[in-house]
C-alpha cells in the first residue's frame, strides 16, 4: 500500500530499502516500524498492547484524565483509594526522566470522579520523537476516558500575567518541530487530516471559568506557545513570540492536546504562569523559580482543579 521511495544505503552493515511488511509483526519485542525515515507509525495493536497491561491492573474506568506538570504534582495526593501503576511496567510505553516528573500512573476517586492522573509527562527535550509523544493520550483514549486536562508550568510573555497567575488555554502556535500525527495515520485513533479549531474544548474553557468565579480565584485565558527547549528562551523570542500572539510559552502540552484532537477527546488546559518570560525582568529564568512557584500554588491549584472536576459532567 505504501510505496517506500528506494534508496541504496549502507547503514551499520544493512542494507536499505529492506522489505517492508506492514503491518509489522506484532510480537512480544518492542514492535519498531521505523525503517529508513518516519513513514510508518505503530500500529494500533501497539498501543492496545500498553492498554491491556493498564486495563487488568485498574481499579476502575477512568472518566477523566489528569496530566499532570512540573511541581503540580501534589493534586495527586489528594485521590482516594490511589492506585499506582509505574511506567516502566507498562509494555511499549515511555520511561519519564524529567526531574520533578514522578513517572507513574495514579487511579482515584476525588470529588465524586474516577480518575485517572500520569504523574510524570514526557517532553521532546527529553529526546522522544513528536510522534512517540502521541503514546500517553492514546493510553488514556484507550483506558476509555471521556476528557483529559492538561496542565503546566509556563513562562509569562503576556505583560499583564504576574507570577502565580493561572491560564485556561484557549489555543496553541507551534512553530518548532514535527506534528505528533506526522507519519502513517492510524486510522483508529482518528482521520489523516482533522479539524483543531475546538482542540481546547470551549465548553470546559467556560467551566473553569466558572469555577476560577466561585473560589474566587484570578483567571487569564491565553495562547500556549510551544518551544522545544530545555535552554529557557532568549529575550529576543520572547519578544517575536509576543508579536505572534503568545501569552505564555512551554516546553510540553501541544504534543498532547493534537494527540486528543486527533481521537476526539475533549480537553481542558491550565497553565501555572510560573514566572516572567526571559528578558522581562533583570533576572535569569531558573529551573528553582519554576518549582518554587509551582510548589507555592500547589494548594490553590489543587483547590481549583479539584472544583473543576466536580463539576465535569462526564
Ligand atoms: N519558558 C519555557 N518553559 C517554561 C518557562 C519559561 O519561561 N517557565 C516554565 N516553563
């Protein structure tokens, strides 16, 4: 079905184009379907391989996913009758190295909700292709969740975000880097081409709304634009990523929230604005700062997004 442009290389002694089977066998060994350049993706029994392994060890069907970023970690002690699941456990799925990234899978009930959070994400910094990046929201479309949130700590570029502040993500500009849905589509999931015009579901925008009203709690809502990292970014990208309409810019996230759209899970994203973007104080962007804002709203994040798990309607 896929013709594979010929080409005559050596590479470690092999030689290119090899045959090509696809699918590819799926057996116990990692099944990699990447052969001289990223035409093929893995197919869906991969991922339903990973799922599997989750589905026999999990309390519960998950109603709504959490992932989790940097420092905010600790909205996952708050569920109840938690279970855990480490990454490394799970056939074909990724291993977190990120600092301050735990690496596991927490069920749990909270606020009248099944839960599922991925304490620990994955970032292409780390080395992950974009396409790899696809594994963990295909697990959760998988494991049968209805919506998914996603949160982060995030740089400010708007001038009126202060330190401390949260965002509800409107929409996204990623410039850097591959598409995740780059490759062979797989056709479970989702179309080759889809619509990303709703990909931050507007009606769970207007939710947190809501309930950033009821705590009380001060609320921006902005565009998340990406960049790859792990350098924080120079004050001149600050300044072009200002220009081009970015309110607040991170490391993760976009990989995610494509995959959702792409399988039609509706999608809710927070930012932690953790500090002001580089150049728009005296000081270095520091990894410390990061984490010591990200640790002091820890409990006024979990406050809110606890109240926004109440109120899902799921
Ligand atoms: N830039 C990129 N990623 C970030 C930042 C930032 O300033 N703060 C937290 N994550």
């Amino acid at each position: 079905k896929h013709s594979i442009p010929a080409r005559e290389s050596q590479r470690g002694g092999e030689v290119f184009p090899r045959p090509l089977t696809f699918p590819p066998p799926c057996g116990m060994m990692r099944v990699s379907s990447k052969k001289g350049g990223n035409f093929m993706n893995e197919p869906f029994a991969f991922y339903q391989q990973s799922a599997d392994y989750v589905r026999a060890r999990m309390p519960f069907e998950p109603q709504i996913a959490v992932i989790l970023g940097s420092s905010l970690g600790p909205f996952a002690g708050q569920l109840q009758d938690p279970v855990e699941i480490d990454y490394s456990e799970i056939p074909n799925f990724l291993t977190s190295t990120a600092p301050g990234h735990a690496g596991k899978l927490i069920f749990g009930t909270l606020a009248g909700k099944r839960l599922v959070c991925l304490s620990g994400r994955f970032h292409s910094y780390e080395g992950y292709d974009f396409e790899q990046l696809t594994q963990p929201v295909r697990l959760l479309k998988l494991l049968g969740v209805r919506a998914l949130i996603v949160t982060n700590a995030a740089g400010g570029v708007n001038e009126r975000y202060r330190p401390g502040d949260f965002m509800l993500i409107a929409d996204h500009i990623k410039l850097n880097g591959a598409s995740p849905l780059r490759g062979r589509n797989v056709d479970e999931f989702g179309p080759r081409f889809f619509d990303v015009t709703r990909m931050y579901t507007p009606e769970l925008r207007a939710l947190a709304k809501t309930c950033a009203g009821e705590l009380g709690i001060r609320v921006q809502e902005g565009v998340y634009f990406f960049m790859p990292g792990p350098q924080f970014e120079t004050p001149a990208e600050i300044r072009a990523i200002r220009a081009l309409g970015g309110d607040a810019v991170g490391m993760s996230t976009v990989t995610e929230a494509l995959t959702a759209a792409h399988c039609g899970l509706p999608l809710l994203g927070i930012s932690v604005i953790t500090n002001l973007a580089a150049g728009m104080t005296g000081a270095a962007v520091t990894g410390e700062e990061v984490n010591e804002t990200g640790a002091a709203v820890a409990g006024r994040f979990s406050r809110y997004l606890t109240k926004i798990v109440e109120e899902m309607d799921v």
